[in-house]
C-alpha cells in the first residue's frame, strides 16, 4: 500500500508507520514487544502519524 501510494502521489501515513514497525520488528525481535498487548502505545504513534 505504501509504495502504491507513493507511485500515485497519494499519502498513507497510518500504513507508512504500521510498515516501519512491521519492518523493524523483523530486524529487530526485541522491537515488536514495545506494541506487543499495548494498543494505547500504537494509537499514540498512529494518531501522530495522521497529523503529519
């Protein structure tokens, strides 16, 4: 969705930042538990990334 987005000039910001945790956590195990049972925490960075 990201890079379709991109292609069409049309933002996503909420996939954007679901993509960076995504992507990270695979890198990183350790990173998915800083989301993991804590949907207040991903809100949070959600909300910020629809403000961008």
């Amino acid at each position: 969705m990201v890079d379709a987005g991109r292609r069409v000039d049309v933002p996503t910001p909420v996939n954007s930042v679901l993509w960076a945790i995504l992507e990270k956590s695979t890198k990183i195990p350790a990173e998915w538990e800083r989301y993991r049972r804590q949907p207040d925490r991903l809100k949070a960075l959600l909300r910020t990334a629809v403000r961008l």
